[in-house]
C-alpha cells in the first residue's frame, strides 16, 4: 500500500455513510412525494457514492490510484450532471392556495 491508502479508505467511508444518508432520505422523500426533482437527487448522490466505492476497489485491488481517480471523478460528473437535472425537474405534488374576501 502507498503513503495515501490510509487518507483514501477514511474520507471514501465518510462519502460512503454521508453520500449514503443523503441518497437515503432523499430517496425516502421521493416515495413520499412522488417528485421527480428529489427521485434524480436520490439517483445523483448514489451514482456518487457507487462512483467513490468503485474508485476505491480499483485502488485497493487493481492497484492503479489513476484508474481510481479516473472511475471516481467519472462518477462524480455524472452524478453532479443528475444534481443538476434534478434543479430543472418538474415537481409532481402542486399546492393550491384559495384566498376567501370577507365581505
């Protein structure tokens, strides 16, 4: 192992369980609501966490950090390009607000 497997495997384990608990609520709140917006951001934060996780198993085991770095950083822009799509998507759940004048 290089001087970096220790600094690598500690901040991919924090993506991994925050990333995660992100993708989890956010995934939580799409099966409440139904909405679009946040069903990409729970798609988005996932394909960032898988993105970290396999980064990490082709340091560890393909013993290559570049191919780590290059899968880690592909995913990232893929799930930053999903985050964005997510901030231009329809919301399904509309609020109607009725305004009554008293006379």
């Amino acid at each position: 192992m290089d001087e970096y497997a220790l600094l690598i495997a500690v901040t991919n384990t924090a993506t991994l369980f925050t990333g995660g608990a992100v993708a989890l609520l956010s995934y939580r709140a799409f099966k409440r609501t139904k909405s679009q917006a946040l069903q990409a951001v729970a798609v988005g934060f996932g394909f960032i966490v898988v993105g970290s996780v396999s980064g990490a198993i082709a340091h560890l085991y393909g013993g290559s950090v570049g191919l780590g770095v290059a899968i880690q950083s592909a995913f990232t822009a893929g799930g930053f390009t999903i985050l964005l799509y997510s901030l231009y998507a329809e919301t399904t759940t509309t609020t109607t607000v009725t305004i009554r004048r008293s006379d």
